[in-house]
C-alpha cells in the first residue's frame, strides 16, 4: 500500500474523532507536514508540548510552523508570558506607564463628578419615559408639577447627633405629613393610544439559528398577547414571527387570533398556509371548519371535521362542531322562512358618552342560545388558541380545555379581558331568571351536574325548555337555581358570568350551614372550570385541591388541574395527576395524549433520570377506581381505524422498501451483489409489482452467473411492463449465458429497436451473431454457406444506388447518405465513410453538416478512430476550401459526450494528426478567428 494512501486511512481515522487519544504514529513529521486538519493538529501539538511521549523541541518547533501555516491565528499558537514589572521596562518606558495611568484617574475622577451633578436630568429623563407595554398607560399629574418642588422639600435635613435631635421639632414635622396626606392630588391622565407594532422585521444579517430563535421569541409574545384577549396585538407578533421563518405553530396561532377578531378571510388564508406546509394538520382543518361555518359553507366545514374525526375520533370539539354545522345545514331552508330583523342595543356600563350601536339579525330564531356574542361557536372561539401542546379530548374531562402555555396570577377580574366579554343583557338575563331560554344544539359538557362526576347538559334539545329550578344533590332551592343557571350561562359561553354564579352558591353553602361535601366538590370543580376558560390557572388550582380535599381522586378536578399545571409548564405535577386520572379510568384518552406529551418535555429538560426528580404519584385505593365497560365502537369509528391502519401499514411499507432498495443499490455500487440480492428480494415482499426490483435483482443474478434466475426475473419485469428496455438487454445476457444465441439475437435487436444509440447492444449483437454463425457451423458441418450481398434501400420501392445521384455517393461499393436527417443515418454514413477510406465522401458529409450539430451526431459512437479519421478529412480536404468551417467544427466537437475520456486514449499518429491539422489552421489567415483563437482551442485537443 502507497503512502498516500496509507496516510488517507490515517487522516480518515483522526478526522472523524478529535476527542481520542492521538497514536503515537501521528508524532511523525511526515504525518504532521501532511495533516490539513487545524483542530487534530491543534491536539498533536498539545500532546507534544505535554511530554507525555517525550520530549521533542524540534518537532514542536515544526508542528507550530505548519500549524500557523494553515491558521496563523489559532489558539494553540499562543504562548503565556509572565505579568510584566517595572524591572521590565526601562527608566523612561516606566514613568510614560505611570504618567498615562494617573492622567486616565484624574480623567475618571472628573467623569465621576459630572455624573454625580447630573442627577436632576436623570430624574427629568425619567419623567419623559414611555409607558410599558400594554394598550394602557397612565402618567400622574403631580409627577410633573411636583418635579421642581422636590428638591425644595427636602430642605430640612435630619439631624446627626444629640444636640441637633433635641433642636428637633417633632409636633411641626408631624403637621407637615398630615397636610401632604390630606393634600388631593388630579387624576391621573390616561394614554389610550395602542403603540403601533411593525408587523415585518428585518432579518437579512442574521443567520438561521438567529433566525429561529427570534422568531418563536416573537411567537411567544404573540401567546402572551393571546392569552391577554388582546388579539390585534397578537396577530402583530404573529405576523412578526412568520415575516423572520414561517412555521405552521404561528400560522396556526394566527389563524385562531384571526377566528376571535372575526377576519374570517385572513383565517382562512392561515389555515390554507398551514395546509400547504403540513397536509392533514388538525388544528388547521378543525380552525378551517370553524370560518367556513361562520362563512355558512357547511358543506365544506362538514369535510374537514370528518377529516379530524378520521384522525382522531375522540376528539371532543370536532364532534360538538360537526352537530352543530350539520344542525345548521338541517335548519338552514327553515330559517330562511321564518327569519326577521331584530334591533338590539349593546350598552355600555354605565358611561355617559357610551355608544348605542344597531345591528340587524336576519336570522334569529327562538332555538338559538341567549346571550353573549358568539356562542355557536364559543368553544372554539374562545381561547382554544395554542401551538406548544396538542389539545386534549376525552371522556373524563367534562371541563373547558385550555392550550395556554402561562397564566396570569390574581382574581379573574384583572385578566386581559374581564368579564364584559361575557355580557349578558338584560333581556336575556330576565329569560334565564324566567326559564325560558331554549338552545338550538347541545354544548359539550362543561360542568358537573350530580356527584357521580359525569356531566349532563341542562339545556336539552331544541325546543325544550330548561328547568333552572330542578333539584341538584342536597342543596336548598336557592342554591341549587344558582348552580343551574351557572350551568346555563357556561354553556352558552359566558364564562365570567357563570364564575359569578358559581361563586354565589359557593358563599351560600358556606353561610347556610348544610353538609354536603360532594355539592361543593362540584361547584369548585365548575368555577375551575370557568377559570381554567378564562387563562386563570392559578385560581383554577386552588380550587381542584378545595375539590380534592372534598372528595379525593374526584376524576374531573384532578384532570383539570392537570390542565391548569401543564398550561403554567409545572409539568411534573401535571405528570403526577395525569398518571392519578389514569389510575381512576384508564379509559380517558386525554389522560393518555398528556402523559406522552409531558414525558417527552420532561425527557428533553430533566434528561434520562426524570423519573428521579417526579414527585410520588399517590395510589388510589380500588373503592375510588372506575372500572367501566367501554361501549363497542361503531361502524363508522371501526371503518375510520381500519383506513388509518391501512394507511400506516402502506406507509411503513413504503418506508421500508426505499431503505431496502437503497441499501441493495449500495451493495451493488460496492460490488457485493449477493448482498444486494438478498436486500432486492425484500423489497419484492413487499411489493411484489414493482418492475424496476426485478431487472435489478436480474443484474445481480447475472453477475452471480445465475442465468437461469436471472431469465425468470426479467420475464417478470416483462409481463409488467412489456416494453422495458433493460429488461430485453439482461434477459438477451441471460440467454448468452445458457447459450440460446437465437433468443439473445432476438432481445438484442428489439432493444435496438427500441433505441438504436445503445451501443452495448450493438456490441452484444455483432457478438452473438458470430456465436449464432459458429454454433450453426457446428451443429451442421458439410452444409455449404453462400454469401448474400445486403443492400440499404430507401424508399418503398428497391433501387439501385447511383454513383453520382444527390444526396449519396459510393466508394467500394458501399452507398453513403451525404444528407443525414439524425443521428442513426450519420453514424450510418460516417462509419461507411470511414470503412471505405473515402475521406472526400466524408469531407462532403461534414461540410453538409452544421457544426452545432456535430457534437450531437457524434455522443453514441465517438471513439479514437473516429476522431483521428475527422481530424484527418477536415486537415486534406476541407482546410483549404473553408478555413472558418473547419475552426467551427473544431470549437464544437470538444463539447461532445466522451470527448476528454476518448482524448485520453489516444495513440500517437493519431495525435500527430491532430497536431498538424492545429498548425496548418494556425497559419491560415482568416477574419472569423486569430492565431490565439487557435492556440486556445488547440490547448482542449492537445
């Protein structure tokens, strides 16, 4: 073995791990001077410098000057000098040290005195600060009027020792903070201006990483506006995040900001976005479903949420969207019979310039739900917005189901949005106190409604009149119409109004006295409920532990603790309900999607011992385990997961045939064609039609000398598509290898057929036909053989070819095309040309024949002969006739296919021949080109 390739190995071996322990074979001077990695170097010099292996100055010294060869400002080229003195320098050096070093403190000091008298412009440029960051802002009045008297009212300094305190008059000073406390100061100003967020950022100087981080940096600022309710500001972020790297989380983001702002347009161009980024996205289909039922496209919201459910049939939104859409489908000829214009009034609380604004509802019938602004769609549209977590569905959770990823600390009121949002007029309030509001379709179970735990709808269907007077457990009357109408106002959507009623019945049991822990589980479990819908996760916590407390391993508090935990990333505790909820029902499928969510978080922040750091998961007794009976699915579900498996099934498969065929085509490359044969067969098992696995498997047979095998696979490759070309070639050198020299002829010339440029086949072909001959000899001896003149006729009558007719000429008895229309008839004419030695029957083709074209007739047959016979027609014929026509063939026949492999296989006439064509053009004189011009173009040839 060479030393380069010796050294290759070497190089190879080191280059991939800079961390090992560098062999004592690399402390060579060849191998250093030969080394072109810096960092292995980096570590041989390190090693060298060490003394481990010895000491050695000399190669050092030659390590260091390759080494700051290759990168003069490598760190290992630095060298540590002691900290220097004032022996080190001379007299002089030393007092310019000192002198410039006291001149830098006289300047710090002077600098330190500036800023020192500065401080009333410190305290001015605080007054002129902007407000954060928020939609409101407030600057109080006395802030600036007080400004200049602040320094007068510290005239009256404390005192510093006895004396002075005895001097101190104390019943003075005590008036002094009485008339400041008594003083009234204006009201604050407001500034109700929302700053203007630019919604493009310019990203061109950073790079990719940069990129990402800024941009899920500003799709968390949109979350955060998001979960405020202030979804204009959201949508700014949004738009920010997605102008530095579109991602399908803020398109999906967006889209639901978009949903709450009703642009229902812009929506639905996010969601399509997140379609054609990732098809098959849920959330985008079931937020595409939401706009195309407010756009009343039902038809296409019902397709979209079939996908979703066929994706995930468990997934509670989707179903209460599709009854709803398909009710609306139902119900759509009726309304528009039956519907009228109502005029309703949204008033203000209590402002006196509030602003009465009419709205005309074409559609309104006595079956839709009372109060609050959007309450068809209420579960979808509020707040169901999120992209780090995957929105959970299942059967145990009867409780609204947030997505936010933080909360906001603190009472419910003082959250972005309040609860106006939730208004109920007083119209509908009077029709809920009066029972008689109706629902037009059931909302999804989102309170507790008996101390099972399982959650029934009060409203009833369409037409039904709801009972807000019907008992509830072992509460009073009162308490128990409060509970209801709780029940009522949360699904119809107005959550803070039902958190107010919820927290009326709550005050109320306290003050009543009653005993009944399961009645108050529920009602902190429902509040929780209602402060998990508004982002309060905080609050939501403290009231599943009260609920908790009452009723331990209560499944829906727990599962909504959970909730609320995972939303304020406190995933181990999330964790620990999660896998607690599963022990109760293991049936909830939430619970199952969370934990997996979860345990990968945690995996990627507490790294393989998380489990370590988990705090202990409680084990619930047997009495508090739901052992229920899971209901068979129906057809539709069973169908679903058949498809979905059928799917996977075809997907896995897919997946492994491409990695089986990748790796058998590697194996070939490599030569190792039983390797191959076995990898070619497994991707046979697992699609059994595809023909381009059998000419493979064919080729490796062939190699193998496995005739036989190889024959029946391109039989096979032939049955499914009967016109493949590689398949009549390798079943023609299958038949050469069983000596069927009659059947190879036969599938070499349907190849050649086919395309007649594939010179393997000719080669083949001339091949076999000379085996044919001699097998034929053999099986037949005495049998005399007469040749049979062939003659190429054209046309479709037979004609003698005459010598001096257009178009053709004849030298030795051999007739040439001077016209050829492709590349068959040239090669045809050029080869005939050339076989007879007729160079002025070729110099005739080549002048007929545009140069542009010469590389293109010449790519299937261009060899040493041809080119060397060229050279020779192009130097004795056409040279003098036409200098410029032979320098144009010359720049084009270079660029021919194989034109640098055949150059190389030159012999030396032949290159002579070149060499004297190049000098005899040189000294020609032409207007087209220049004897540079030649020189150049004779440097591509010679």
């Amino acid at each position: 073995m060479s030393a380069e390739a010796v050294f290759s190995l070497q190089h190879q071996s080191t280059s991939v791990d800079h961390w090992g322990k560098v062999p004592v074979e690399h402390l060579d001077y060849d191998y250093i001077e030969k080394c072109k990695d810096v960092k292995y170097l980096e570590k041989i010099l390190k090693v060298l410098r060490s003394g481990e292996e010895g000491v050695y100055p000399h190669l050092i010294k030659f390590c260091e000057s390759h080494l700051e060869k290759l990168n003069p400002k490598s760190p290992a080229l630095r060298k540590e000098n002691l900290v220097a003195t004032a022996a080190s320098f001379s007299k002089d050096e030393w007092s310019q040290i000192m002198d410039e070093l006291k001149t830098w403190q006289e300047e710090t000091k002077k600098t330190e005195t500036s800023l020192k008298q500065q401080s009333m412009f410190d305290e001015l440029a605080a007054e002129n600060m902007p407000p954060i960051r928020g939609s409101n802002g407030s600057i109080p009045l006395s802030q600036r009027s007080n400004a200049k008297g602040k320094g007068n009212s510290s005239k009256c300094t404390l005192p510093r020792d006895y004396q002075e305190w005895d001097k101190f008059h104390v019943e003075r000073e005590c008036e002094l903070i009485d008339e400041n406390v008594g003083k009234h100061y204006p009201p604050a100003t407001t500034i109700t201006g929302h700053p203007k967020i630019k919604t493009k950022v310019d990203v061109s100087l950073l790079t990719q990483q940069e990129k990402l981080f800024l941009a899920n940096r500003e799709k968390d600022k949109g979350n955060e506006a998001f979960r405020a309710n202030d979804y204009e500001e959201a949508v700014a972020y949004y738009s920010r995040s997605l102008s530095i790297a579109p991602t399908v989380a803020a398109y999906n983001n967006r889209a639901q900001a978009e949903i709450n702002l009703k642009h229902w347009h812009k929506a639905m161009t996010d969601c399509q976005s997140v379609l054609e980024l990732e098809p098959g996205n849920v959330k985008a289909l079931l937020r595409r479903a939401t706009v195309h039922k407010h756009m009343s496209n039902f038809q296409l919201a019902v397709e979209d949420l079939r996908v979703v459910l066929m994706e995930e049939p468990h997934n509670a939104a989707a179903k209460q969207l599709l009854s709803e859409t398909e009710k609306l489908m139902e119900s759509q000829p009726e309304q528009k019979s039956k519907g009228k214009k109502i005029l309703i009034q949204e008033v203000e609380d209590e402002d006196d310039n509030s602003n009465e604004t009419k709205v005309e509802a074409c559609l309104v019938e006595p079956s839709q739900p009372v109060g609050g602004e959007e309450n068809s769609a209420a579960l979808v549209e509020r707040g169901d917005m999120g992209n780090a977590q995957k929105k959970p569905h299942g059967r145990g959770d009867g409780g609204p189901h947030s997505e936010s990823n933080n909360s906001y600390p603190g009472h419910w009121r003082s959250k972005g949005g309040s609860s106006d949002k939730y208004k109920v007029t007083q119209e509908s309030k009077e029709k809920v106190s009066n029972g008689t509001s109706k629902r037009g379709s059931t909302a999804s179970v989102q309170a507790d409604q008996s101390g099972s735990g399982k959650g029934t709808p009060v409203g009833g269907t369409a037409g039904e009149t709801i009972n807000l007077d019907a008992p509830c457990g072992a509460l009073p009357p009162p308490l128990a119409r409060l509970k209801n109408e709780g029940n009522l106002l949360f699904k119809n959507g107005q959550f803070g109004d039902a958190l107010e009623k919820y927290s009326q019945a709550i005050q109320g049991y306290t003050e009543s006295g009653i005993d009944s822990p399961e009645d108050l589980c529920i009602l902190y479990s429902n509040r929780a409920a209602c402060y998990l819908k508004d982002g309060n996760s905080q609050d939501c916590i403290q009231d599943c532990t009260r609920a908790l407390e009452l009723q331990p391993f209560s499944l829906k508090p727990l599962l909504r603790r959970a909730m609320a935990y995972e939303s304020l990333e406190r995933y181990r505790k999330a964790y620990v309900d999660y896998k607690t909820v599963l022990q109760i029902d293991i049936s909830v499928q939430a619970a199952h999607d969370s934990v997996n969510r979860i345990t990968r978080l945690l995996i990627d922040q507490d790294g393989p011992e998380w489990r370590e750091k988990l705090p202990d998961i409680p084990l619930v007794p047997l009495s508090a385990q739901q052992h229920r009976r899971e209901e068979p699915p129906s057809a539709e579900v069973l169908q679903a997961r058949a498809e979905k498996a059928a799917r996977d099934a075809e997907r896995k498969a897919e997946v492994r045939f491409t990695a089986f065929k990748q790796e058998g085509n590697d194996f070939v490359k490599k030569g190792q064609y039983q390797d191959a044969l076995g990898k070619y067969t497994e991707c046979l098992k697992l699609k059994p039609e595809e023909c381009a696995i059998y000419t493979n498997r064919a080729l490796c047979y062939l190699k193998l000398e496995r005739f036989t095998e190889a024959k029946q696979d391109c039989d096979a490759a032939l049955k499914l598509e009967p016109t493949n070309k590689k398949a009549f070639y390798r079943r023609a050198l299958a038949n050469k290898g069983l000596k069927d020299y009659l059947a190879c002829s036969s599938d070499l010339q349907e190849v050649l057929q086919q395309d007649p440029n594939v010179q393997e086949a000719e080669k083949e072909l001339e091949e076999v036909t000379v085996l044919l001959r001699q097998s034929l000899a053999k099986s037949s001896p005495a049998k005399p053989r007469k040749t049979v003149p062939i003659t190429e006729v054209e046309g479709d009558e037979e004609t003698t070819a005459v010598p001096n007719s257009e178009g053709t000429c004849k030298g030795e008895d051999i007739a040439i095309n001077l016209k050829p229309t492709n590349v068959y008839e040239f090669g045809q004419a050029l080869n005939a040309a050339r076989c007879s030695g007729n160079m002025a029957a070729c110099a005739d083709l080549l002048a007929s024949t545009a140069p542009e074209m010469l590389p293109q007739y010449l790519s299937t047959q261009l060899d040493g002969h041809t080119i060397s016979f060229i050279m020779q027609v192009l130097d004795s014929h056409l040279l003098e006739k036409d200098p410029n026509l032979v320098y144009q063939h010359l720049n084009h026949l270079h660029t021919a296919d194989r034109f640098s492999t055949v150059l190389m296989l030159l012999e030396k006439d032949e290159r002579r021949h070149m060499t004297h064509l190049f000098e005899h053009l040189s000294a020609t004189e032409s207007t087209e080109f220049t004897k540079n011009d030649v020189q150049n173009l004779a440097n591509k040839y010679i």
